[in-house]
C-alpha cells in the first residue's frame, strides 16, 4: 500500500497518483473539527476510484478545495477500509481531519468506523 497526501514533502508522487484516478466524485462524509472553542469548522470529503478498487483518492471541499489524499492498494479494497485508513493517514500527516461526523455517503459506518479506530 501507498498512501500520498498534499502535506507530504514529496509532491512528485502525489502528483503521480492523483492521476490514476478519474471521473465524478461520491459523498463520503461531513463532519466538523476544533482547534479551540476559537478555531472550529466543518469539512466534507468525498472519493473516487479505479474500478479495480485499488486505485483510490480523496477530495476536501472545504477552503481550498483540492484533492488530499491519494492511495494505492496491492489489493481490491472495500470503500470503508480505503477511506478509513486514508483519512487516518490524512490527520496523522496533519491535514483535514474531522471529530465529529455529521453525516455519511452509502457506505457501513460501523465498518468504517472500526478500521478507522484500529489505524
């Protein structure tokens, strides 16, 4: 698996495998985040992917909106999984994140959620 987001050093890859993926976006989810009772505000992401659900990638609409996330699987992988682990990474490399999720796409929360906590 390889996973590239707009906050890594490394924009050549990122750039690279924006580009396996192509056609309309699906909602994924909104939800809100907070810095400080100050410093709040919502973020919707949504996805697309290759049709061999391998080939995976995340759009932020919030300001700007811009792809953020971008992964590679070695394996055919379930929206939950894939999205989970991507939006993990996303926060973790200290882009958009969310703490609380408002609303979601056609997907099983539960399943999402789960792989979500376990990464």
């Amino acid at each position: 698996m390889t996973i590239a987001t707009y906050v890594d050093e490394d924009t050549a890859l990122f750039d690279q495998m924006k580009s396996k993926t192509s056609g309309a976006w699906e909602f994924l989810l909104c939800g809100e985040w907070t810095q400080s009772p100050y410093h709040q505000g919502k973020v919707e992401f949504h996805y697309r992917n290759t049709n061999s659900k391998k080939n995976w990638a995340i759009l932020s609409l919030g300001f700007p909106k811009r792809i953020a996330v971008v992964a590679t699987f070695d394996q055919p992988t379930v929206i939950e999984e894939a999205c989970s682990i991507m939006l993990k990474t996303l926060k973790r490399r200290g882009g958009e994140f969310f703490d609380c999720i408002d609303e979601t796409g056609d997907f099983e929360y539960e399943r999402f959620e789960e792989a979500y906590e376990r990464g």
